[in-house]
C-alpha cells in the first residue's frame, strides 16, 4: 500500500481534472471532517546499542550494519499484542519463506523453523514463541521514527452526479512497468514506470498533467466529492467509498505513475503556512480548505499520482495479504524484511511494541523509518493523522542469523 501514506509531513495529492474547475469541497459536503488528534501517552524509549558502522548511500541493512540488540524476553511485549503479532506472522509466512531479501540479513528457508512453530503455537504461547524463535537485531543506529495510517472514509459515488465530480482512476492501460534488473544485474531490484511515445520510453504524466486532462487511458472506477478527502485517501492507500444513498465500497492502491513522491507537509512548513506544531493531516486538511486556490498548487508540487481498483475484501499490504490494525507496519523491505517482526520502543506508548512488516510505502525510505497502520474509523484517524514518534527499533530475526552474518565478517555476537 503506498503505502507509505502518511504522516502528514509527506503528503501530496488528489484535485479535480480542469473540467471540473478545481473546486475544492467544503467539509459539512464530505463524508466527515478529521477527527480530532488523539494526544499521545508519553514514554522512554530504550537507548540504541552504539554501532560504529558508517552507512553508505543507497545501502541496505547488511551494507548498513547490524549489532545485536537486545533478548526478546527482555522487552516489554504483552501477552495480547504478542497474540495478536503472532496471528499476522503467521498470515506472512507463505510469502516470508519464498521471497527473496532486500536487506540481505536473511534467506527464505532462514524463517522455515519459525514459520513451523508457528503454525502450532497458540495464543497463550506467543511470547514464548518469540523469544525461543527469534533474536533482535539493531540496523545502522537504531534511531526509528514512526508515523501513520489508517482507512479513511470519503463521499463518493460510482456514478457521476452532481457534488460528485471528482475522478478516481484505476490503471492507466498505457502505463508500462520495467524491471531493470532484466537489463543489467548492477540494476536488479530497481524498477521503473512509463509510458510509449513513439519509439521512446518517457516518464508517465505528473500529477499536474493528470489533472489537467493530459491522461487518456485510463478508467474512472467512481467519482469523489472532494478532492482534498481523495488526496489523502490516496495518500493512505486504500479506503472506503461512502456512496449518497449510505451504501460504502472499497478501493485499493492498484499502481502509481512512478514520479517521486514529496510530502506537502515539510513544504508548507518551509513556506510558513503551518505554524510550528502545527502540521498534523488534521492541521493540513483545514489550510487546504481554507486556501482552495493555494491548496491545489501545494498539492500539485508532489508528481506522485495514485491509481485504484475495486475491492472485495480486506485491505492488503505489499505482501499480497491482509494488514491489521495496531499490528501492521509499513517499512523500506531494504532495511526490514517483509514480513519480519520488529519492537518499536518510542517515546509514546501507542507506538511502542511488537509490529509485524507486511507493507510498504513510496515515503518510507531508510533504516528503522516505518508506519504504523491503524486500522479504520475515528480513533484510528485521531491517532494515525497524529502519530510522530521517535526511538529505537530492533529487528527480530531467526535465531542464528546473527552467527551467520558474523561469519561473513558482519554483526556482533548477540545477547542473551
């Protein structure tokens, strides 16, 4: 899900194609304004375990280095969230032991014992499960920041109708996806997006070209009320449609034009328009209104554009499978392997605790940066549209990685 997503000093996106004027909706016409943010419960992180590994640009975790960290029966995991981490490890197990790892710590058949014992161990059994199966890890410097997401709700229709004019794309039949490893194995993992023009492959339109009717190729799945409510929907990923009549429908990030992606919120922020501590989504929905004109072009500065398609089930992550709420989190798979657990330990305790990495985000980028997905509903947008933590983050991998790693010449012998 792109993610990403999220914390709203990244976001970017969503207006009306010039047709339709590039209204901006006011909020008693959408599906409801933010929630308030929910004020967070301060805590103390643990400290980092000092690495003196350098790390290099474009490096994963391996090339960033790894240090033990902490023994999983140390940290403070409850019975119920490790039950709860449990259940969605266990849902990742069908991909974790088949896909190849980004970060280069682990190998498919590395999380095969885990993913067994899993299969057996019942709820009442999950801290055991973790601290018998699993050892921590610290990448680079440890030093995480969290942000988050959640399913927002926005007005919408599946047909075109007055109030609702604002198109939801699906994937543009034009868009082309090149995996440049193909070409070369000094690119394998990096990929491209496009379009044909002629003989050439270009870069597909912008956000601004999008919107101003330069895309010709691609389905209209619904129509939204308001743009601003569609720009953070896509932000977040995925969502829910509430059509006129009450009736709701799900939509999920299906593909993206391949610009960069750039978050509004430090713009404004650079701009002066968000004062200090003052840039939650629900600080940023509120200019946005309040500056239709100024708004649109804010928005337009991030070229990252978001396609859906229709759903029939839960929202998935990057993996293929279904995310929980409190649970899941999206993550750069270059520095988390997806699917591996990891303990958050973050100055607000909502944030703090065993997550599960089943997805990812084009705003998520870098060692220990992750989002953490809420859910749906209020509570989940108060604490997702607020949620800026800082801390410490350990990777759980499987016991005897570390051994392994040091063998190569990485890591350090890990604590017990």
């Amino acid at each position: 899900m792109d993610s990403t997503r999220k914390l709203i000093v990244m976001t970017s996106l969503a207006l009306l194609l010039s047709a339709c004027g590039g209204r901006i909706v006011p909020p008693s016409t959408t599906a409801g304004a933010p929630a308030p943010v929910r004020k967070p419960t301060p805590a103390k992180p643990l400290p980092p375990v000092a690495n003196p590994t350098i790390v290099p640009a474009g490096a994963n975790a391996a090339g960033a280095g790894v240090v033990a960290g902490p023994a999983v029966s140390s940290l403070e995991i409850g019975q119920t969230r490790a039950a709860r981490a449990l259940a969605a490890f266990r849902l990742s197990c069908r991909e974790l032991v088949r896909r190849t790892d980004q970060s280069g710590l682990t190998r498919g058949a590395d999380w095969a014992p885990a993913c067994n014992a899993a299969q057996s161990a019942s709820d009442r059994d999950a801290l055991d499960f973790f601290a018998t199966n699993f050892e921590t890890v610290q990448v680079g410097d440890g030093k995480a920041f969290a942000t988050g997401y959640y399913i927002p709700e926005i007005a919408g229709s599946r047909e075109r109708r007055r109030g609702y004019e604002v198109p939801i794309y699906g994937r543009p039949a034009d868009l082309i996806d090149v995996d440049l490893g193909k070409f070369s194995d000094a690119l394998k993992g990096k990929s491209i997006r496009g379009r044909v023009d002629g003989k050439n492959l270009v870069p597909y339109y912008d956000r601004t070209q999008i919107e101003t009717g330069a895309m010709t190729q691609a389905p209209i799945i619904a129509w939204a009320a308001d743009p601003v409510a569609l720009f953070f929907l896509q932000v977040q990923g995925s969502g829910e449609v509430r059509q006129p009549d009450g009736s709701t429908f799900r939509i999920g990030y299906d593909s993206q034009n391949g610009r960069d992606y750039t978050g509004i919120g430090a713009l404004m922020r650079d701009r002066g328009m968000l004062q200090p501590g003052h840039a939650t989504m629900q600080d940023i929905v509120a200019w946005l209104r309040a500056h239709p004109d100024e708004g649109r072009e804010v928005m337009r500065a991030n070229k990252s554009y978001v396609f859906f398609r229709l759903l029939d089930g839960p929202p998935l992550g990057a993996m293929g499978l279904p995310v929980t709420g409190g649970v899941t989190v999206a993550s750069d798979p270059k520095f988390i392997p997806l699917g591996a657990p990891i303990f958050l330990s973050m100055d607000r305790t909502d944030a703090t605790g065993l997550w599960i990495a089943q997805d990812t985000g084009g705003a998520i980028k870098g060692a220990n940066r992750v989002d953490t997905f809420w859910g749906a509903g209020k509570e989940a947008e108060a604490i997702a549209g607020g949620m800026s933590g800082h801390g410490t983050a350990f990777l759980l991998v499987p016991v005897g990685t570390l051994a392994r790693l040091q063998g190569g010449g990485s890591g350090t012998t890990p604590q017990r």
